[in-house]
C-alpha cells in the first residue's frame, strides 16, 4: 500500500510539473505574440511614414493603370457598337467588353496581391501599433487582406496615406 501511494504522489509531481511547464510555454508563446515584431518594427516614423506613402503612391498608380486600360476597353467598344449592326453582333460585342474587362481587373488584383498585399498588411499594422486608439480603424483590415475590388485598392491607398501622416515626427 505504501508503495502505491508514493507512486500516486509521484505521478501527482509530474502531473503539476507538466501542467506547470505548459503554461509557462503558453505564457510565452502569447508574449512573443503580444509583442509581435515585423520588418518595419525597428523603422522610424519617418522611415516608416516615407514607405508607407510610397506603397500608397504605387497602389494609385496601379489603380490608375486600371482605370487607363478600362476606358481603352470601353472606348473600343463604343467605337465598334453602332446602331447599325444586329442583335447578335451587339451582344457579342457586349460579352468581349466584359470578358475584357474582368481580365483587366483580374490582372490587376493578382498585381496587387503578388506586388503589394503584404507589405500593405504590414505597414497598417504597424502605423496602427503606433497611433493612438482613437486614429485607428481596425474593422478596415478586413479590407487590406481581402480587397474585392479596385475600389478597395483605391481605398487602401488614402487610408495608408492618412495613416502614415498621422504619426509624429
């Protein structure tokens, strides 16, 4: 009996010891992520305000580059889509302008997201580390990791320029 209940404390120690051990590990791992250090950690504002609006000035002019291409694929089709020509033809027509015009913001999305997706992410997330509670708007970071649209890019753009203005010198 002795030696059943010295092996019951025993297993007991372990037990604590291991439970012990675990949230010490936990207790760091959420440190580690509570202090949470990325490439622009150690920039200063001033680095850290010149990049951000240099992302938001290369965001605007692939914006831009859309824009461009659109009216060129509008302009196109307006010039081919006269009064004159059959049902048929318009609505073919119709289905290359829009064919057209899904590539041309596909091809700028999947720009935007292999270029400038990540770096985005990252400057708000530090420029909001940074500001005060008051200056940040975390319900847009949605829209930084899942812009639908041109428009969203349009946006990201003056929300990272507004934000990088925001910060001291």
């Amino acid at each position: 009996m002795h030696l059943g209940f010295t092996l019951s404390m025993i297993w007991r120690r372990q037990k604590r010891a291991g439970f012990l051990f675990f949230t010490v590990f936990l207790a760091i791992i959420t440190l580690a992520a509570a202090t949470e250090r990325t490439v622009h950690s150690q920039a200063s504002n001033k680095e850290l305000r010149q990049k951000s609006l240099q992302l938001a000035q290369n965001i605007r002019g692939l914006v831009d580059s859309y824009k461009k291409k659109d009216r060129e694929i509008m302009t196109e089709y307006d010039r081919k889509n006269r009064p004159d020509i059959s049902k048929g033809r318009a609505h073919d027509l119709r289905q290359q302008w829009l064919k057209d015009s899904d590539l041309a913001h596909d091809s700028t999305m999947r720009y935007y997201k292999d270029h400038y997706w990540a770096d985005a992410i990252l400057l708000i997330g530090e420029l909001n580390r940074r500001l005060s509670k008051r200056a940040k708007q975390p319900e847009l970071l949605r829209l930084y990791q899942h812009p639908t649209n041109v428009l969203g890019l349009a946006a990201i753009a003056d929300h990272l320029e507004l934000h990088s203005k925001l910060l001291p010198d």
